[in-house]
C-alpha cells in the first residue's frame, strides 16, 4: 500500500518502509486468532486504505476467516462465513472470488453473502485498563444503539460472557444498559450482529467496572 510493505504474522501485522520493520498500532490485537490460523492459502489485498488476508482456521480445506486491518482508523474488523479464493483490488474497488465460483463486490450495501446473513465482529483490543496488577469485574455496559441487535462478549483471561439486546423501536436511537460478567486483570469486547442484523453505536460507550488491587 502506496510505499510500504504490510504482511501478516502470527505475531500480528508487519510493515516495511525501506528501511526496517515497524508495527501498526494494534498490530497484535488478533495474535489469539492469528496463532491457530493456516497460512499456506492466504490471500491478501489492499483497498481503499484496507488490508485484507483471508486465511484458514478450521479442516474446511478453504479460507473461511477474513481479518481487514482499516490503516486509517488503527481497528481489525474479522469476517466470516465465506469461502475466499483470491481477492482483487481494481479501481478502488475490491473483488472476491468464492469457492461456489462467484465473484463478489465489497460495499455495495448488500445484506448477505450468496444469500447468507452477514454476521460481523466488532473487537476492541484487549487492555488491562491501566492497572495491570488489578483484577476487574465488568459489571455493565452503556451504549446508545441504533438499528437491529446487538451481542456483546467479553473476553478475559479466564472466562466469557455473551449477552444480547433487541432495540424496543429499530427506528430510533435507544439508550442500552447491558450487565456483565466476567474477571481479570485484562479484558475485550465483541460486537457482534445476531443473524446479520444492522446496528450503529452512537457516541461511544461506555464500560462499568469494579477494579481490586491484589497483594503483592
């Protein structure tokens, strides 16, 4: 992309700017991910000012997992549900050829994959919330959501927690307070959209949490 070099790791992203190797801002927000992920049929293209690697996880023989690193906007967004042979960058346009042997144009506003609900993720990187000795409670997230559903999971290092909201009127903003669970010193989020339902978080959100200092 223009004069650097990006390539993908099990350490995270990588870039070469002719002279040595540096690493984007959350460059190792999916390491987790990345560390059982199949390499030997990866794809990548850039557009748009994304990167795009679709690799394989699981014994599909195909790449059924799609990481886009926005190099603008610092943030990973991961894709699924879709086999990707190969992907093409032209005219600022960006196109997949599948595994059923169709060819697929990004962002055109379509609401499926070859009639398949789209369900994406949202996931923040993983913080200890400047305390790295502390162990935190997550207890509630507030977050104004417009549109659809929204699924929450959170990530820590010994457990998870999924919980689901459903807007009262789709039409409008709503104010959501959605409890918690889940321990650590470090934790995540996921956003996630339930059966390819379309939702936008306003203004940010915003994170409950009970912080315990543990002896040393």
């Amino acid at each position: 992309m223009g004069d650097r070099l990006f390539f993908l790791a099990r350490s995270g992203l990588y870039c070469y700017d002719g002279q040595g190797l540096t690493r984007p801002m959350h460059a190792d927000a999916l390491v987790y991910s990345l560390g059982v992920s199949r390499f030997d049929k990866c794809v990548a293209a850039s557009c748009a000012g994304k990167l795009w690697f679709a690799v394989q996880q699981e014994e599909y023989g195909f790449n059924e997992v799609s990481y886009v690193y926005d190099t603008r906007r610092a943030s990973w967004m991961e894709r699924q549900g879709y086999g990707c042979a190969d992907y093409v960058s032209a005219d600022g346009q960006l196109y997949m050829l599948t595994y059923n042997g169709h060819i697929v144009r990004f962002d055109e506003g379509a609401a499926t994959y070859e009639g398949a609900p789209i369900e994406a993720l949202w996931c923040t990187p993983r913080t200890d919330a400047g305390g790295k000795f502390s162990e935190k409670q997550l207890l509630s997230l507030f977050c104004r959501v417009w549109l659809g559903g929204l699924r929450v999971q959170v990530v820590t290092d010994r457990e998870n927690c999924i919980r689901n909201f459903t807007p009262k009127n789709p039409n409008d903003p709503e104010d959501a307070e959605i409890s918690l669970t889940g321990s650590g010193r470090g934790f995540s989020l996921r956003f996630m959209n339930p059966g390819g339902t379309r939702f936008c978080l306003l203004d940010g959100a915003e994170l409950l949490v009970d912080v315990q200092r543990r002896p040393l």
